[in-house]
C-alpha cells in the first residue's frame, strides 16, 4: 500500500522492469472511506490513484527461485528512491484463462424480457425475450451491477418508447443505449470520455445489429446527424459528476422529456435532488443494494403548454368588475327582500315622532323607504294593514265625570262621562288601539276593568265620514278629542287609562 503520489510512478518504474500488468486499487474499497475516481471534459483527476492505494504488479514467471527474482526488484525500487514495505509475493498457477474469464460470466436476467448474454452462452428461448449479447471487455455495463439494472428495468417499465430519442451520457460499453434502441427508443446517442469505452461500444452495436452512433463529448462535428434535444436523457455515473454535468445533461433534454440518473447512493440522494432542483423534481424511480435510480420531467414552458399565453398576459380579460356587479346586485336584492318582509318593524324603527326633534338623515331614510315599499307592493303581494305600534300613542288628557256621584245609593251605578285627548305621534297611520279603563275606590283597590274599542270610544262623526276606518288606521300626527258615557260602580272613586291592542 502506498501514498497516491508514489502510486503513478511506482506503476511506471514496474512496467519498466518488465511487469506484464500493473492494477492500481483503492485500499479502502468497500469500506465507508472509499472515495470513487472520475474524470470528465475539464475535470481530469490530478493524481490516478486513492490517498492509499494498493499497487498490483503481474510479472512473467522464471526459471529461478521467484522469491529472489522479486527481491531483486524490490531492491532496485529501493534503490530508485521509493519507500516500500516488504511486497506480498503470489504464484500464480498456469490455467485455461479464457475459460476461467467464462466461467464467471452467466447470463443475466434483468425484469421480465431483458437478458445479457455473453457470446459462448445459449441465448434464451423466451419468445419475448430481449437478447443484448455483450462480453466483458474494456469497458465498464455488464449487466451485473445495480445501477447498470436500475436503468435497465426503467427502460423495460416504459410502454411508449416507440420512436423517441434517447441520450445515453457516460454509455461505457453501450449497453443502456442498445437495449433502448432494441426496445424501441430512435435516434439513439451514446457518449463517453473514454475513447476506449466509445470503441467497445461500437464493437457492441454491430454484434447486437442495432444501429446506435457513439461519441467522444468533445467531438460534436460527427454527431451533426443527431438531435440537439432529446426525449429521454439518461446517465449512469456517479453522483459528483452528474452534479457537475447538471446544466449540460439538462440542456439536451427536450420539455416534457425524462432524465434518469444513476450511479447515486442513497445517501447522495438529497444531495443530488436539490441540484436539480432548479430545472426539474426528481423522484427515486428504484432501489438496489444501496444504489438509487432518479427520475424527473422536465416541465413544458408556458407558452409551450398556452400558446395564447402571451396575449393572454399582454391582454387580461377583467372578469373580476363583472363579478363584482352581480355579487353586488345579488346582495342589494337579497337586502330589498329582506327590508319588504320585515317593513313593519323597520318603518316602526324609522318613522319619525311629531314631539321628537326631526333627525335630516332619518327622516330622508323614512321618506325613500316609504317609497321603495310602495314599489315593492305593487311588484310582490303586501298586506296593506296598519301597524301597531304602543309608542305611537299619546294620551295627552284624560277626565271622567260622574254626574249623580253624591246622591248614588249603595249597589247602585252612577252615570259618568270620559273625557280624553289622543295623539297618533308617528309620521305614518297605525292601528286604532283598544282603550282599558280600570277604576279603583278609596283606597285605590281595583273594583273593575273596562275594555273600550275604537267602536265606542271614536266620535261617531269620525266614523261616518271614515266609514274605513279601523282598515286604514289612524293618519299620521292625529289629535282627536272623545267623550264616552259609562255606567260605573257607586264605589268608584279613582280610575287609571291605558292603551292596548288586543
């Protein structure tokens, strides 16, 4: 295990000395600390090797003792300047390489019709199976690992993938980008850093017999026969360069079209939300082995979406006045209904009094309720009765004079004649009222109580020239004297005169 810096060289210096192979690995892989090396346009790593990196030399076997062959170069990298420890020495036992390479590739099942098939395998008798054969060569999509099956069973859920366009950003060995163009998806575009990885994903397509163009990113002279924009944009990476690549993978995504991203941890995912977050919702669109899969639409622009949009924005149609009016109407009406249904009590509460001093604001609210209830009962059935109204009355004098008081035996009635004033105060007619005279003795003990209706009490000269009298009601500021004759107790000596509607 060595330092990152020493790693390059190191590997150079082995090579030199006759390494048929030399592996550079991360000393922390599978563990929390691994730290995962990419590069892209621009963003090529300054060292190509971990922080602690573990170098693997493969060198040719020797007649000699190979323990002493490796000690010898292990002393001529000491010698060069290198800080070493002791190096692990293994044989490596002559095998079928090529077989043994076969051996731990099976074919591989993803949902339901999607299989990877290396070539010295059956392909599978499925009618409806979907055959990629593919081989494990120098780049990275075999099928095998979990992002690589995210994207794959994606694809495979979609039921619409007829003659739409597909970008396969960072393709590898092509296989998200053939099995898209075997499911239906045209044009299709794939893109890698890796001249290597553009080479075998070429080799790819022609074994596979689809017809998918491969690009190095920084080559776009030869991809002049692809769209610009694509339906579905699809990159299996990881989740620092899918941020860095977040503006230029969205630029080539059509509105309305589908990014999907791999390659992300689970733990990245909030991460990787929130980058995209300005163009586009992303969701989780699947989950293995601690790897996720992101999917998002890109939204139609509004004038996309309303091609009026423009004028509508330029031009709005004020609806709002129009409602504003009927809403106002609707209430003025309910309002009207309302005051028609209760005008007895309102022109009881708005109607002036004669001994009151005249308010300009009431008497002006009186007068145009008068006249909208007159309206309102031509329009609408209106009982046209007179109010009753107790405050409208007053007595304004009151006598009752016994005539034979002093000379009235014990048992016997005396006749006597009341004599009173009223005074209708409203400025409106209300009802004829009852009159109850209650009469007392000496001692102020009630002895009876007499009810008198406007029959008897009104002057008969009143009701001959106001034969409709009790149907019109008193007019408004009426004072009218009457004098009524009665048959009373002798015992009566006091009287009390109230008014009362029956």
């Amino acid at each position: 295990m060595v330092a990152a810096e020493t790693a390059e060289p190191l590997g150079d210096a082995l090579l030199e000395l006759g390494a048929l192979a030399v592996t550079v690995e991360d000393a922390a892989a599978g563990g929390y600390d691994e730290s995962p090396l990419y590069g892209e346009p621009g963003l090529v790593p300054d060292l190509q090797a971990w922080e602690r990196s573990t170098v693997t030399a493969l060198l040719p076997a020797s007649g000699g003792d190979a323990q002493i062959v490796r000690t010898d170069i292990y002393e001529t990298l000491t010698t060069a300047g290198f800080m070493l420890a002791q190096p692990i020495v293994k044989l490596v036992a002559e095998q079928d390489w090529v077989r043994l390479t076969q051996s731990q590739f099976d074919p591989i099942q993803i949902g339901r019709r999607i299989w990877i098939v290396p070539s010295w395998h059956e392909a599978p008798v499925a009618t409806n199976a979907i055959r990629l054969a593919l081989d494990p060569g120098l780049a990275f999509g075999t099928g095998s690992h979990p992002t690589t099956r995210l994207c794959l069973e994606w694809l495979e859920n979609q039921f619409n993938l007829q003659q739409r366009s597909l970008l396969d950003y960072g393709c590898g060995s092509g296989i998200l980008a053939i099995a898209a163009k075997k499911l239906g998806c045209e044009p299709v575009l794939g893109v890698d850093i890796d001249p290597q990885a553009i080479i075998a994903a070429t080799s790819n397509a022609e074994i596979n017999q689809v017809a998918v163009q491969f690009l190095l990113p920084d080559n776009p002279s030869s991809g002049a026969s692809v769209p610009s924009q694509f339906d579905i944009v699809m990159a299996n990476i990881l989740a620092n360069p899918l941020q860095v690549l977040a503006p230029l993978l969205i630029s080539r995504l059509r509105p309305g079209g589908h990014l999907i991203l791999s390659g992300i941890l689970a733990r990245q995912t909030t991460e990787i939300c929130a980058t995209y977050s300005q163009w586009l919702t992303l969701t989780v669109a699947g989950e293995s082995e601690g790897w996720i899969c992101l999917h998002g639409i890109l939204p139609q622009p509004l004038s996309a979406s309303f091609p009026n949009q423009r004028l509508r924005l330029s031009k709005p149609k004020k609806k709002w006045p129009l409602y504003a009016l009927v809403i106002s109407l609707l209430v003025l009406f309910l309002l009207v209904m309302g005051a028609h249904f209760f005008r007895t009590s309102l022109l009881r509460s708005l109607a002036p009094r004669q001994d009151e001093k005249v308010n300009l604001v009431s008497s002006t609210a009186f007068s145009a309720f008068l006249g909208l209830d007159k309206t309102l009962c031509k329009l609408f059935p209106c009982k046209k009765v007179p109010i009753q109204v107790f405050e409208a009355w007053k007595i304004d004098s009151a006598s009752l004079g016994m005539e034979n008081k002093n000379n009235a035996s014990t048992g016997a009635e005396i006749t006597a004649i009341m004599s009173f004033e009223l005074q209708n105060r409203f400025a409106l007619p209300v009802a004829w009222p009852n009159l109850e005279l209650t009469l007392t003795d000496t001692a102020e003990n009630s002895l009876t109580r007499i009810e008198l209706q406007p029959a008897v009490w009104l002057p008969p000269t009143y009701q001959t020239s106001h034969p409709d009298y009790l149907a019109i009601g008193a007019p408004a500021n009426l004072q009218i004297n009457c004098s009524v004759p009665l048959k009373l107790p002798a015992q009566a000596a006091g009287y009390r005169l109230r008014i009362l509607y029956p």
